[in-house]
C-alpha cells in the first residue's frame, strides 16, 4: 500500500443503491471524525438478481469513480459486490478495501451459541456462497443455511416495514427453517436491517425469542477503524456532513435515503455520471 494516501481524505463508501446509508450511518457513528463520500449506483440498482460478471464490471467503475475523488480507504457496503468482486476490487485499488462478509460472519459468530446460522441475503450473494465460506474459515463445519429474499429490497424501499404483504412475504422465505437449529440470522443485505421488526416477529413464532438478528454495519464500522489505524490514516477531524452522489435520481430518492440513513437530516445529494465522472447538478 503506497504511503501517499492522505488522512484527511475520504472515506468512500458504494452500495448499488441506497441501501448502503444503513452501513455508513454506522461508520459516521462510529468514526464521527472522518469524512465520507458515499456512491449509490441508483442508475443501475439492483445489483441483487444479475449475473457475478455484471456486478463486477459495474463495481469497478464505481471504485474508478471513487478513486477519483481522493478516497483513502474503499468501503463495500453492498454484499452482493462484498461477495462477488471484493478480489477484483482489492486487486485495482491502491487504497485498503473493507467489505461486509467477513464482518457479518464474524458478527454472526459472535452471537451465536454454536447452533446453525441462516443468511439471508439476494439471489446472488447466495449463489457466491461467500457468507458460507466466512463463517466456515471461521468455524469450519457450522452449518450455514442461505435464504435468497429478493422481493424484501422492493419491500423496504416502498417503505412497507410492517405491512401484511412484507410479513407474508417474510413468513414464506423463513418457513425452511422451522425445523433447524438456527440460532443466528445475518440480515445479508443492505435493506433488510429496516424490516428488522418483522423479522424479528417471524423468527419468534417460527424458531424462538432465543434466535439472534446480526447485520454487517457496526461490525464493518470497527473494521474500518482498524484498517486507518493500520495504516495510520485516521483523520483528526473537525467533523464534516457526509457527500453523497447518486447516479441516478430515483422517485422520492430524498424520502428513501433518509429512511436507510436514519439520523440526523442528510445533505443534499448530487447527481453524477461514472462516464466522465463529473458531478452534473444537484437534486
Ligand atoms: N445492496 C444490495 C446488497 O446488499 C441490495 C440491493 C441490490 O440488489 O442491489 O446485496
């Protein structure tokens, strides 16, 4: 890693959408003094039910992108392009790169008391088997059940937290794992620490109040702040608003980015395009 990388830039964080502001309002909980630039491909979005070699392509242009802007460190918050081009990206990239498998796994591993972890995640990072192998490198043998769950994306961008069809959808994509020993869930996509309620209920009629929920945020959010350390990249502050570029501007974008973002009122977002990678407007 070259020793030019400056503190004081930022953080780059990508998601295929907005999703992704559920793991950067971790990091911006947790390292409130660094700055962050947050890329969702919303043009492109989503990134769940395409083919491994298309979610590579798009993240690399997204990580050109990025790295365009000066970013010191590139965050994966997506776990469809965490679990499908995270060696291509770490392979471009002269800056560290974090994604969220390893941190949900660990997180995962953390909480459960060595019964059967389910993940629920798209069809993609499914077919990746990534979280499988993370927690087997960890713990080799656990028994891993993998739940493809695409209509819940749709779902928690509409907004329908706690709506009939959500549950009954819900309900379906859990049924399999009534008869297991799961004792863990990793919430394996970006949008589904908002239909955490629901699930909650499902997984307490379905298996137990014993079974315990884990996303990829927080334990990313430490992660990184390992990896500045590491590296001696932590910057001093004073805290800056977080930018954030779309690459599309999508039916209520504001009203949904708050909603994943979950804090305090985010600033506007700018609208740019990953060909000529300038910043075009403001929406
Ligand atoms: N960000 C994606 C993920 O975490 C979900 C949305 C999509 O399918 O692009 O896997």
């Amino acid at each position: 890693m070259p020793h030019t990388l400056d503190p004081d830039g930022p953080i780059g964080v990508f998601d295929s959408g907005l999703g992704g502001l559920t793991v950067a309002a971790a990091l911006a909980a947790h390292l409130p003094d660094e700055r962050l630039i947050y890329l969702g491909d919303t043009a492109r979005v989503p990134y769940g039910t395409r083919s491994p070699g298309t979610v590579v392509r798009y993240a690399l242009t997204v990580a050109d992108f990025l790295r365009a802007r000066g970013i010191k460190l590139l965050v994966v918050a997506c776990n469809t392009v965490s679990a499908h081009a995270i060696g291509e990206l770490a392979e471009g990239q002269t800056v560290p790169v974090v994604g969220v498998i390893g941190p949900g796994a660990r997180a995962a591993l953390a909480a459960s008391k060595g019964g059967d972890i389910a993940v629920l995640a798209t069809p993609v990072t499914v077919t990746s088997n990534a979280y499988r192998r993370a927690i087997r490198r960890r713990s080799p043998g656990r028994a891993v059940h993998q739940i493809a769950c695409p209509l819940l994306v749709p779902l928690a961008e509409e907004g329908w937290f706690d709506h009939p069809a959500t549950r009954l959808v819900v309900q379906e994509y859990l049924a399999p794992l009534a008869d297991t020993k799961v004792d863990t869930i990793i919430l394996g996509c970006t949008h589904y620490p908002l239909l955490r309620e629901t699930i909650r209920a499902t997984v307490d009629a379905l298996i137990g109040p014993h079974v315990a929920l884990v996303d990829s945020a927080t334990a990313t959010a430490e992660d990184v702040g390992y990896t500045l350390d590491r590296h001696d990249l932590r910057r001093a502050g004073p805290a800056i608003a977080p930018q954030i570029c779309l690459t599309d501007r999508p039916r209520r974008a504001a009203e949904v980015a708050a909603r994943f973002w979950g804090g305090p009122a985010l600033p506007p977002m700018e609208h740019v395009d990953l060909q000529d990678q300038t910043s075009r407007d403001k929406t």
